[in-house]
C-alpha cells in the first residue's frame, strides 16, 4: 500500500474516532436539558384549591334560582290557552326547581342568615310562612289536570306569591345578610348549598315549612 493510501486511511480513522466520541456529549446535552424542565411542570407539594374558593356565593346563587324560577313563570305565561302539555312540562319544572330552592333556603341559608343578622329575623320567619303557602300550592299543581279551568287560575296565584316573595328577600333583607357575612363566609355557605342540592325532597310536602 502507497504512503498516501495508508495516510488518506488514518485520517478517515481518525475523523469516524471523533464523530464516535462527540455523540455521547450530544446526548448528555439533550438529558440534562429536558429533564429539570419536565420536572419544573409537576412541583411537588402543589395543592389544589378548596371548593369553597371557586362556587358561587350563597346570595348570588339565590338570586340566580330565581332568574331561572322567573324564566319559566313567563314561558307558561307566554304559552297558548290550549297549549296542555307545554304548561304541564313548565309546571313540572317549577314544581322542582322551588321545592330544591326552598329547601336549601329553610336547611341552611335562612339559620345561617339569622344568626349573622339576628335583625332578620322576622324576614325569615315571614319567608318560611310564605314558603308554607307555597308548598301547598305546588302540591295542588302537581296533582292537577292541566286542562282544568283551574289550573291556570292556581298558576297565576302562585307566580304572584312567588314574586312577592322574591322581591321582599332580594330588595329588604338580602342586602342585610351580604354586610353582615363576609365574602369567604357567603361562598363557604354557597357551597354548603350546591351539595345539598342532590339531598332536597321531589314531593312539596316533605319541606319543613310544608308541616309548620
């Protein structure tokens, strides 16, 4: 073999050598730079927020059943006099989403507010009267056929008691509560609420202001 053969063969030795060595450097590089990144995306001892810190306050969680209460009311009101199992479907909607509110309001938001507000008082007792009223209509709307003449009429009384009623919480003693109760306090008890919305009776009459 030629010395320039032989020479040209060392230095491809030479040159493959090198190219071998430099490509565990390469790969250490890409390890320690991807590695602490990763790990910068799971810290460790990282807590997830409480309930409590995220849901409605208890207030503005009532008042937004009663938007939903006001939604249907004008729905029935809006339906045609024939329209029978259109005002039976909202009826049977009512039904339920009173009974659920009332009872989170009588469980948990009434002594809440009374205790905080002792000046409520009788607010809350005037309210639970109400919702007595109330509980017994539904119970009559439950049970009626939509075609007779009387349940409209029986529908039209409740509506009335039912805005009367929201319009005394919202404008006379509602705002009383919210200076009384902080604002972690209001969204403690809201969430205290949210929960306790699976637990609320189907019938009118199992509410505790039904049997007073």
């Amino acid at each position: 073999m030629s010395q320039t053969a032989s020479s040209t063969s060392r230095r491809k030795t030479t040159t493959a050598a090198k190219k071998a060595a430099k490509t565990p450097k390469t790969a250490v590089k890409s390890t320690a730079k991807t590695t602490p990144k990763a790990a910068a995306k799971t810290p460790q001892g990282k807590k997830s927020m409480p309930a409590t810190a995220v849901g409605q306050d208890a207030i503005t969680m009532l008042k937004d059943d009663h938007k939903v209460v006001e939604k249907l009311f004008k729905a029935f009101e809006k339906a045609g006099d024939s329209a029978y199992a259109k005002k039976r479907k909202i009826v049977d909607e009512v039904i339920a989403e009173l009974t659920t509110h009332a009872y989170i309001e009588e469980s948990l938001f009434y002594p809440t507010a009374r205790k905080a507000a002792p000046e409520t008082g009788e607010h809350v007792l005037e309210s639970v009267e109400e919702h007595h009223v109330v509980a017994w209509m539904l119970n009559e709307l439950k049970n009626a056929d939509p075609r007779d003449e009387r349940f409209d009429a029986k529908m039209a009384v409740l509506m009335e008691n039912v805005r009367h009623h929201v319009k005394e919480e919202e404008q006379e003693w509602f705002p009383e509560v919210r200076k009384a109760m902080s604002r972690s306090d209001l969204k403690e008890l809201g969430a205290k609420m949210e929960a306790a919305k699976s637990k609320a009776p189907s019938n009118p009459l199992s509410l505790s202001s039904a049997k007073a």
